[in-house]
C-alpha cells in the first residue's frame, strides 16, 4: 500500500490519498477541507466521492453543485471540475477513483448500457452508496481484497443502475 498524507494548516485539513495493489486501477482517498480549494482539473478515472459532513460545492459543466452528507459527487473522467466548502466547517468525505476499462467492465457484466459508462447526475443523495464506499476504503485500509473489490463492483453496479448513462462520444479538435 503506497500512501500520502497531506496536513495542511493545521490539523483541520488533511488529506490521505492512497493505492491498495489488490485492487488495481483505483485510487483511494480519504479527505477533510476546510479552506482548501481546487481550481478547474480533470481526472482521468471516474470521481466517486462520499460525503460524511459538510457541503462540498463544485462547478461541474457550468453549474454549482451541492453534494452534503449522505449524498455523492460523480464526476466522469475528462470532465472539469472545481471544489471547495460552502461553510466554514468544511467538509469531509471518502472517494475512489476506478478507472474507466475498470467501470466499464462492471457496466457490461451488470447494466444493459451500452458505449462508454458514465454517471448522469454529478451529485445523488444515497446514503447507502455513501457508506458503501467507506466501506471500501475500510476494506482496503484493513487488507481485505475480497471485501474491497465486492464492494466496489457492487457500489459501480448500485451507481450505475440509478444514475448512469452512456457518455457522449468526445470530439477531437
């Protein structure tokens, strides 16, 4: 397990990004920011970030999105995005990033969508995928790889069914 932790002013912001071997293609991430920021960026894997307290607000193909606790920012690959508090407590959340052959493999095993997958919504209030995905992240923190991919494909799988979506072919230019 490779890992980065990131204090930042004070105990009050940190953050820990991490990769767990057993389950490739995944990024992890656990994470609280009060007055941290992030400018418009893309990732190239899928954003699947579960928010346990505070409102995270974020600029997402225009509009700005409020993901409070219970709910989940879903950001698909490529797609700019910003961050940041809507009120001075922060907020604090889990996420993992799977990569895109990685969704797409559990799209076509669990879904009849077809294309490249995506999420339709940015922001779904579901407090059972919210735990879910801290579920996975315990999993892996604990080194259980049986329990961290089950209950990845399963949180995917959940996701999917409410709220995805084939994407839009992208134009080159």
């Amino acid at each position: 397990m490779r890992a980065s932790e990131v204090r930042q002013r004070g105990a009050a912001e940190r953050a820990r990004h991490w990769r767990y071997a057993e389950l490739p293609g995944v990024d992890l991430l656990r994470a609280r920011y009060v007055r941290k920021t992030f400018a418009p960026h893309t990732h190239e894997h899928y954003v699947i970030a579960a928010v346990t307290s505070g409102v995270e607000i974020f600029r997402h193909r225009g509009i700005e999105e409020y993901a409070g606790a219970g709910s989940l920012a879903l950001v698909n690959p490529d797609t700019p995005h910003t961050g940041r508090a809507q009120g001075p407590e922060g907020w604090r959340y889990g996420a993992v990033y799977p990569a895109p052959g990685l969704v797409a493999e559990i799209a076509r095993e669990t879904t009849t969508l077809r294309g490249a997958p995506g999420f339709a919504a940015p922001v779904l209030a579901d407090p059972y995928a919210t735990r879910l995905v801290h579920r996975v992240l315990r999993a892996a923190e604990e080194g259980d790889a049986l329990t961290a991919d089950t209950l990845l494909r399963a949180t995917v799988t959940r996701l999917l069914h409410r709220n995805g979506g084939s994407l839009r072919a992208r134009t080159v230019r």
